[in-house]
C-alpha cells in the first residue's frame, strides 16, 4: 500500500476523548482507506522447442554472461544487479 504524504488519506486520523484514562492517554484510531485498482498482467509464451525459444534463450545466455556477479559484496551492488537482470528479462 502506498499513500502519498500530503494526501487526505494520510493525515486521517481521529482521538477518541470518551477511552482518555486517568493517566491522561488515549487510544488512537487510524482509518485508512483501501482502494481496488485493476492491473492488467501481461503474459506471454514461446511454442516449446521452436527457434524463437532458441534464440531466446541464447540472447538471454548471452546478456546474462556479460554481467559481474562474482564480487557481490553490498546490498547496493545486489539491488544493482537485480534490476539489471529484471530489466534484461523485460527487454526480452
């Protein structure tokens, strides 16, 4: 869920005075308000053993073996080549 900070949404919020105790608290209540929104998934497939699902594969090989995953050593570096990979399958 994402709510964006300068929105109504986000700045709802009420304190009930009649659930105040003696040391002077009070519960607080959040309403947050939860949209349904469609989203259209893409979906695509390649005919089992054909030539595009070769030169699938061999072009996803091919930019696969270009990338430097033997050194990985910050959560940065793997985020990086996360979303290379992501976007190289996209592409795709």
């Amino acid at each position: 869920m994402f709510l964006q900070a300068k929105s109504e949404e986000f700045n709802n919020h009420q304190i009930s005075p009649d659930l105040q105790s003696s040391s002077n608290h009070t519960s607080l209540s959040v309403f947050i308000i939860i949209e349904e929104e469609f989203i259209q998934e893409r979906k695509q497939s390649i005919v089992r053993n054909s030539k595009k699902e070769k030169e699938f594969i061999n072009e996803l090989r091919n930019k696969i073996s270009i990338m430097d995953m033997t050194n990985i050593i910050s959560y940065n570096m793997l985020e990086h080549i996360t979303q290379k990979f992501a976007t190289i399958v996209e592409d795709l």
